[in-house]
C-alpha cells in the first residue's frame, strides 16, 4: 500500500536522525550557521483506526530503543526534584538519541507544549523547580547533557519526536510554531482499508494482527468477508454513514469478532460464529444509531414485515407514540 510505504519511510527517517549531528550551513557571504538535523513527525488518523496499536508495535523496529511518554504533565516530561531533594528525570533525558513518541499529544499541557516547542527548536530548555537538591548534580552523556544546582535546572537533549493524533476538534492546537516543527501526515481511512487492516494488512506493514498471529478461531478471515458481503448490502444511507465514519466499522469487527471468540475460546470453528452471522446488521445499526436498543431492533424487524405501528405496540408492550418516534428515527438512517 502507498500509504504503508510513506509511513515507513517518514517514520523510519524519524529514528535515523534521532542521533544526528547538527548540519552546518555556508551562506554566500561565507557565514557558517548550524540547524538541527533532527525530522520530526505528526501522524493524524481518524479515531478507531488501529493507530496507536499501529504505533507501538512500529517500535518493533527500533530494536526497541524509544522512549514512549506516558507522563504529560511538565516534570515528567522535562524532570523535577523529589521532596527528597533527588533530580528524577523526565522523558527528554530518557529519550537522548531516540525516538520520542507522544501518542495522542493534544493531552500536553500548554507548559509541556512549550518545553517541548524549545527543545526542538534549539535542543535546550532550562527552568525553576519547586524543591531545593541536595547537592548540584552534572550528567553527561553522548546525546544528553543536563545540570541541576538549588532550585534550578539546565538540559539539553537530541531526539527525533513522533506525535500523533486524531482528526477532532480538541487536537486544533493553538500553537503553530509547535505544530510547524513537525512533518505533517494527515491519512484518511476507507471501508477496504478497515477491512485490510482486519486481515493484517496494516497501515504501519505489520503482516499480522492479535487475530491472526495468535487465532481465537480458525476462520477469522472468512468471517471479515461475511462482514463485508453484509456491509455492502446495507441500506445506502446506512452505508454511507460508515463510509464517513470509519472508526464504526472498525470497532465493529474488532468487537463483534471478540463477542463469538469468547464463546469458543481456542476450539472454534465454522459453527461457532456463523450462528451469530444474522446479528452483524444489528450491531452495524447500534453503532450507527448510537442508542438503537434491542427493543427499537426488534421495532425495526417488525416494521420491515410491514405490521401497522399500532400492532408492534401492542406486541412488545410499548406505547405507540414510542413506535412512532422509533421508526422516523430508524428511517433517518436509510434502515427503513
């Protein structure tokens, strides 16, 4: 897939360049000046893709040698000193000479995403801290050189940084001289590419998935193509909608194929999941509908023999009005 191989090698380009030196310029009147040689990467996927799956297991790569920041907050991001006066350091120490990956980044603070805007701007940050050490403290290292005196310390740290995030209002960070240190790649994802990933194909070239490596049941693969048969016989509005919103479908293979596993734990086989096959439609319209409960699927199973609204109340024991509201509802989304 192409957009496997842009990935690859941005991200790739990515952990190269997390040691590298900074590249000496020579301007024409002779002037020689300095720019970091580091690439940094903003990966942006719609929410349901598999995308932080896909970034951690990318590591893989690496031999393992990354730094993945779990801490947002501005000690953990940069260090502190403990109530025991000892430095603790932060992800940008433990990060010197590595990748930094910060999944889903719009969780930094507005201090974390200045900090950061400064060491990758000029690889040095500097700042007070809330308790005195108890003795000034030097550590140098090949890609990391960082100085704690008092109340005060100094670091610098070279790293290549690897963001990524979600298409959704709360990740339009403000900040875009941030946002201007890093490369930006912005996919969208299509039913087939939600359907590729399912079978291993994976945006990040991982050739297999939890399901596949590790099969919960045997015919995992030939259940994706009976979701898929079934999804594109949807009512178009319906299918439309998970053309639109793909981390629906994404969801619902993942949990739909869980829900059948569980109950054939290592011994499945055809039998096991097929049973449930007429129930795919009905979790494709829950998370469609979002709130489409089992009694406004059994409304719409009624509605489509053609009773009268009347009669479906007086069946499932619920007021007409109720019928009624249902039904306009389920006809909004194309499922009658």
């Amino acid at each position: 897939m192409m957009k496997s191989n842009i990935l690859n090698e941005v991200l790739e380009a990515c952990i190269s360049t997390a040691k590298a030196d900074p590249i000496k310029l020579v301007e024409r009147d002779g002037k020689i000046f300095t720019t970091r040689g580091q690439l940094h990467c903003m990966l942006l996927l719609p929410s349901g893709s598999g995308k932080t799956t896909g970034l951690m297991k990318f590591p893989g790569k690496m031999n393992k040698d990354y730094c993945e920041m779990t801490e947002y907050r501005l000690p953990g991001i940069v260090g502190t000193i403990s109530k025991d006066g000892e430095f603790l350091a932060g992800a940008i120490q433990q990060a010197a000479g590595k990748p930094l990956i910060i999944d889903e980044f719009h969780n930094l603070p507005e201090s974390g995403m200045k900090a950061m805007l400064k060491l990758l701007e000029g690889e040095i940050y500097s700042r007070a801290l809330g308790f005195h050490a108890k003795r000034p403290s030097t550590n140098r290292k090949k890609y990391c050189y960082s100085h704690v005196k008092d109340g005060s310390m100094w670091v610098s740290s070279r790293f290549s940084c690897i963001c990524s995030g979600i298409f959704a209002r709360k990740t339009r960070i403000n900040d875009h001289a941030f946002l201007s240190r890093f490369m930006p790649i912005k996919l969208n994802l299509e039913i087939n590419d939600a359907y590729d990933m399912s079978c291993g194909k994976q945006l990040f070239d991982l050739k297999s998935n939890p399901y596949v490596e590790q099969p919960l049941f045997v015919d995992y693969l030939k259940f994706v193509r009976v979701h898929k048969e079934i999804v594109e016989n949807l009512p178009p509005k319906l299918h439309n909608f998970l053309s639109q919103n793909i981390a629906y479908l994404r969801r619902n293979i993942v949990d739909f194929s869980r829900i059948f596993s569980y109950h054939s734990r290592g011994n499945s086989v055809v039998d096991d999941w097929e049973k449930y096959t007429p129930y795919i439609p009905f979790f494709l319209y829950n998370y469609a509908a979002s709130t489409l409960t089992l009694t406004e699927f059994e409304i719409l199973e009624s509605a489509r023999t053609e009773k009268k609204q009347i009669e479906i109340a007086m069946s499932l024991g619920i007021t007409e009005a109720y019928v009624s509201n249902t039904i306009k509802k389920l006809r909004g989304l194309g499922l009658v």
